[in-house]
C-alpha cells in the first residue's frame, strides 16, 4: 500500500467501523459493521476514495453503474471526478413512471463498470450483474470501497466478475492495529 491507501484505511477505518451485534444483507451476523454512509457524507473523505477508485477503473469503462444506496454518492463522485456517465442501479426496478431498474442513459451493449460500496458475499453485485447483463450491459468488474469477502477469494467468480477494492478487511485491520485500537 502506498502511504495514501494507508492514511485512507486508518481514515476509513476510524470513521466507518463500528462494534455490535449486526446483521447483515446475506442474513450473516457480524459483531462489526462498517456504516460506509460516514464517509460518504464527509466530503473530503468521499472525494478521497473517489479518487482511488476512480485509478481502479477498467480502462475500457464506458458507463459507471452505481448500486442502491450506497454505491450511488461513490458512482456520482467518480463520474463528476472523470466526466463519466452514470447509471443509478436499483435493487428492484421502479412500478410506475418510467419503471427503470437503472436510471440514467441508454446503456445497451456498453461496458458498465459497478460502483458498489461494501461487498461481504457479493450478493447484491450479483442481482445488479445478472440484472444489468439481461438489459444488454457489458458487466465485468466491479469496483467497491471496501471489500470484507473472505481473502483470498473472488466471490464474485462464478458470474465471472472481478473485484477490484480501494481497501480490504485486511488493510482495514492493518489500520486499526496501527493505530492501536
Ligand atoms: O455483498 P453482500 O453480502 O450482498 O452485502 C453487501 C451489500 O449489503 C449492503 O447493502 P444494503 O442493502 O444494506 O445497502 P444500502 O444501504 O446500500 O441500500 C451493502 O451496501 C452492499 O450492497
Ligand atoms: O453485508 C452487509 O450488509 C454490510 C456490511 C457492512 O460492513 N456494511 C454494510 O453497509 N453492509
């Protein structure tokens, strides 16, 4: 890691985590939890990951596809970052109006890249890609702020998606460990 990742991981870390009992959108309990809406309504710090994710991007990017809730501020700021578009991906698509389930341009037979905030199984990532390549999207990385999957493991494999993370478990706990918590 280079010393901006690592003052990133200990500012993320010290703003995000928090201890408890929590359960989680695959239904696991954890006795952590890292609330990513902290840093994303501190400007700095969202503009700071902005920045890293947006050197993790698939050169080929065409369209970022930011997932509800929480990957939608990261996908605006990356988007305002580079001049990008930006698709706003909804867990179910809307019942009235224009009943899309991603707001935003056309985006058939482009490369969209997946802006999700924390991913542990990869469950919602997995909906959005399956849902997104129906569409006609071109879906094959995603890129997440914080991924606290099992090292080592692409959970996300068997849709044959890469995961690309501005800052793992690992690093995350390497920040706390420093810190001294
Ligand atoms: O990898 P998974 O096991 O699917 O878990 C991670 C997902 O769970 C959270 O979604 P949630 O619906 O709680 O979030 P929101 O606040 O972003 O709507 C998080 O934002 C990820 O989308
Ligand atoms: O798996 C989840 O639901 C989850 C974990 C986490 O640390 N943060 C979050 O917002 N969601």
């Amino acid at each position: 890691m280079t010393s901006t990742d690592t003052e990133l991981a200990a500012d993320i870390d010290a703003t995000c985590r928090l201890t408890g009992e929590f359960t989680l959108r695959s239904g696991q309990v954890s006795s952590e939890y890292f609330d990513k809406y902290l840093f994303e309504a501190d400007p700095l710090l969202l503009a700071r990951v902005a920045r890293e994710m947006s050197q993790l991007l698939p050169a080929d990017t065409e369209v970022l596809g930011g997932l509800e809730m929480g990957g939608i501020p990261i996908a605006t700021a990356v988007s305002q970052l580079l001049g990008m578009p930006a698709l706003f991906v909804r867990k179910k698509a809307k019942e009235y109006g224009t009943a899309k389930l991603a707001e935003g341009p056309d985006f058939a037979g482009k490369r969209v890249t997946l802006i999700e905030d924390v991913i542990t199984t990869g469950g919602a990532v997995r909906d959005a890609t399956n849902a997104l390549r129906a569409a006609g999207a071109v879906v094959e990385t995603v890129v997440c702020a914080i991924d606290r999957s099992p090292a080592g493991e692409n959970p996300l494999a068997d849709v044959g998606l890469e995961v690309r993370a501005v800052l793992t478990k690992a690093e995350l706990d390497a920040a706390r460990a420093a810190a001294g918590a």
